[in-house]
C-alpha cells in the first residue's frame, strides 16, 4: 500500500524547474523576489505619482492663506464651483481642445502621408527616411528655440520668405490670431518623427504576400492604400490618436518658451494655466494651490474622458490581425 502511493506522489510531481505553489502558510521564496523586482518601480510610482495626486485631490477643496502660501481651512467644492463659473477657465478649456485638434489630427496625417510615400522601394530612400524621423531627436527646448528664431518678425525665415511673395509680416507669436498656430505648428514638427517611426514599424509589419493578393486582384495605388495598407494599420493610427491627444493635453514646454500663454492668453492650455495660478509664472498674481489642483483634477477628468471615448468610439474601426 505504502509502494502504491509513493508511486502515485512520484508520477504527480513537478517536473524540476517548475516553482511550487506557495503553502498557506506564507509566500514562497520565488514570490518574494516578485516583489524585491516590484518595489523600486512602486516606490517610483508612490512617490511621483499616487502621492502627488493625493496632495492635489487634497488641496482642491482646501483654500491657499494669501499671506503664508500654506493650504489654510476647508471650502468643500467651492474651488471646483468658481472654476466651471469663471468665464476665463472655458476659455483656457477652448484653447486646450483646440490645440489638441491642431497638433494631433496634422501629426497623424502627415505621418501617414510620408510613411506611405516613403514605404517605396527606391533609390535613396533610406536618407529620407532618416531625415524626416529627425525631429524625434530634437528636445522639446531646443526645438522651441529653433522655431523662436523662425517665427521672428524682423529676421525670421518665414517673413523673409513671404514677403519674396508679397505677404507682409505675420505677428506669428505675437498676435492672437497667429499664435496658437504657431506653436501647434511647432508642436507637430516635434511629433513628426516619432509619429512617423510608429508608422513605418506598421507599413513595415503588413504581410508582404496580402499585397500581392490584392494586386492580383486589382488593387492599385490609391485603392490600394485606402481599402488594403490603411486597414492593416490602423492599430498603429489609433494608437498615435490616443497617445497623441495626451501628450498635446500635457504640452507644456513650448508654450513657455515661445509665448508664455500670451498674447491675451491666446495659447493659455490647462496646463499652462495651472502653472500661472500656481504663482509660478513671471506674471503671476498671487499663488492659489487650491484652485490650481482643481484645474489639475479636471484636467486628470478630461484626459481620462477623452481617451475613454476614443477607446469607445475609434477603437471598433481598428483592425486587429
């Protein structure tokens, strides 16, 4: 009886290498190296960022003591209750959304415009390819500084080079008009190149032998693009969409650099306008913590409402192979 069930206990053994589960009684050796790996990365997560998004929900309902800067009594919802009733707070939401539309739908476009165009198999291809994918090696301040110089009035290349067409000088970061403009423009320089590696990546993923198929089938040039290539990657686009629209939402150096919000707040976003109501802008009134954490959390709520309808809407055009 005894041989039986050693038998028994040998043929339903672990093979050797595979870890047992851990006993009731504690975790095992190999699940506490799980967590020795976990800590550094929870500790980077708690400190930057599950505390800080505390601190921020904390302060949101609290008021700023305009004499010592520290968080004085508690005022409930009346920060968020001045915020949706302020007239300046939607014009800031206005402008944020619209250089969220004017970053991400052209980087996306161009991106895939120069992906296709350059998916050729051609002479020389590989320096262009090279050359447009650039600007991803650029940092956001030095490529702000470099479209600080272009967007000058006097000695700027883009006014010298209208004006050989008789088009006479654009405030480009001077007027309201032109502002926004130019640095959305700015911005979709600084995300060409990335955009444009995501997208070879995809172009670059598409079966080679699903073309042909299509060719043999008549599908040429355009038709071939729009009904074949651009269906097999549009987890790549919808990618870029989601991804995109965040990092514009976020968008912060460029807009210090080149306008610092002006003129008359024309490029003020969310984020920009947290930073200045937090006092640290060179034209700040006096700091307000409180209400600037309530623009954080809203800013936290549209990025969140945002990409879930993105998910909820774009995300069922996407084909997933």
């Amino acid at each position: 009886m005894n041989a039986m069930r050693s038998a028994t206990t040998d043929r339903l053994a672990l093979p050797e290498g595979v870890p047992k589960k851990a006993s009731a009684r504690g975790p095992n050796k190999q699940s506490v190296v799980y967590w020795v790996y976990l800590l550094p990365a929870a500790i980077v997560f708690l400190a930057f960022l599950f505390i800080p998004l505390g601190q921020s929900f904390y302060m949101s309902f609290h008021a700023t003591n305009v004499f010592t800067r520290d968080i004085a009594g508690f005022v409930g919802f009346d920060q968020y209750v001045k915020l949706f009733t302020d007239p300046g707070f939607r014009k800031v939401v206005l402008v944020t959304l619209g250089f969220v539309l004017m970053t991400v739908v052209p980087s996306v476009l161009i991106a895939l415009v120069l992906g296709l165009l350059l998916n050729q198999r051609l002479a020389g291809i590989k320096f262009f390819r090279s050359s447009f994918a650039l600007p991803f090696a650029y940092s956001v301040a030095t490529a702000s500084v470099l479209f600080g110089s272009m967007f000058q009035p006097l000695t700027g290349i883009l006014n010298s080079l209208l004006s050989h067409v008789g088009v006479g000088q654009i405030g480009w970061l001077t007027d309201p008009r032109w502002a926004l403009i130019s640095v959305s423009m700015a911005t979709v320089w600084m995300q060409l190149g990335y955009n444009l590696l995501i997208v070879s990546a995809g172009l670059g993923a598409v079966d080679e032998e699903i073309i042909e198929a299509a060719r043999i089938d008549g599908a040429q040039g355009l038709r071939l693009q729009r009904s074949v290539i651009l269906p097999l990657i549009t987890p790549q686009i919808f990618f870029l969409v989601v991804t995109g629209t965040i990092s514009s939402l976020q968008s912060f150096g460029q807009i210090h650099i080149l306008t610092q919000g002006q003129p008359l707040g024309a490029t003020t976003t969310l984020v920009y306008s947290i930073y200045l109501t937090a006092g640290f802008g060179a034209s700040s009134a006096v700091p307000n913590y409180g209400f600037a954490s309530a623009q954080a959390i809203v800013l936290l709520l549209i990025v969140i409402l945002i990409t879930l309808a993105q998910f909820g809407v774009l995300e069922r055009r996407v084909f997933y192979r």
